[in-house]
C-alpha cells in the first residue's frame, strides 16, 4: 500500500457518511477489490463498471454515494458541501446507471 487514508469525524452524519465511503473506497481501489462496490451498487439496482473510470477521486465520490445511498439518505443532501467536478461527474454517472 503506498497511501494511507484517515477518516475523521468533523462534520454531519451525511458528509461524514460520504467521506467515509470515499476513503473506504480508496482502500478497496488499493487492494483491488473494487469489483466488491460494483457488486453492491447491482444488488442496489445500478449498473457501474468502476474499473473503466480512470479518475480516481471520481470512483472514491461513487463510494461516498454508495454510502448514503445505502443508509437512505438521497445524494441531493451533499449539494452544498461538495462542489468539485469530480463529484459532480460520480453524481452524474450514479444517476445514469440506475437499471
């Protein structure tokens, strides 16, 4: 492993959900087990092929909205706290791979 990744607690329960996906995605991007995200987001009914995105920190956003998606809180309640457009690009996929 040649990063490491710290979660901290700083903010809401909703960013500190997606902060926490997003980082934990990264781990999973390092071990290669990226596929175990792709596998979830299917069960949620969406289909994303994570290993075609060659942005990094756009597939770690996907993670963090895996996250809120998967505590039920909708991707909209991050419109506020993250204005990047690698976010806004993971939004933008997550939205159109919806089965």
């Amino acid at each position: 492993i040649y990063h490491h990744h710290i979660f901290y607690l700083n903010f809401d329960l909703v960013t500190n959900l997606h902060i926490r996906g997003h980082e934990e995605t990264h781990a999973l991007d390092a071990f290669d087990s990226i596929d175990l995200l792709e596998e979830q987001f299917r069960l949620k009914g969406f289909k994303i092929k994570l290993n075609k995105i060659r942005n990094e920190e756009v597939v770690a956003h996907i993670g963090g909205i895996y996250a809120l998606l998967r505590n039920n809180h909708p991707i909209s309640r991050l419109n506020d706290t993250y204005d990047t457009p690698d976010y806004h690009r993971a939004k933008r996929i997550v939205e159109k791979s919806l089965i």
